[in-house]
C-alpha cells in the first residue's frame, strides 16, 4: 500500500486514530492525498472503514445490504 508513497507528501503529522506520529510504512492515498497513520494496522483499520461506508453510500435508499 505505501509504496513508492512519501512521508513528505502526507498531509497529516499525526494519526488519526491513535494521535501518534505518522510512519512512512503506514501511508495510503485517500481522496487524493497521502494520509498516514502510525502503524499499518491503523492504516488497515482506515481502509476497511472507508470502503464499508463507500459501500453504504452507494446503495440507494431501500436497497437491503
């Protein structure tokens, strides 16, 4: 997942998730923008979250899951 990311391109000094610094092997690109985290199982947390909820919100409303 990070690779060939920077830790100079990350937009985030900080993790969202644990409000550690940021590590170079926990980056991901999220709308455009290399965002990290502390570890890569925070980082793994991210992306299963965001792709749960990219899920939800592309159903139309009455659509079962």
């Amino acid at each position: 997942m990070a690779e060939g990311l920077k830790l100079a391109d990350c937009i985030n000094e900080t993790c969202p998730w644990s409000g550690e610094p940021v590590s170079a092997d926990s980056l991901i690109v999220y709308q455009d923008n290399v965002v990290g985290f502390c570890n890569p199982g925070c980082r793994d947390k991210f992306q299963k979250a965001v792709q749960l909820f990219d899920g939800i919100a592309s159903q139309r409303p009455g659509e079962a899951n």
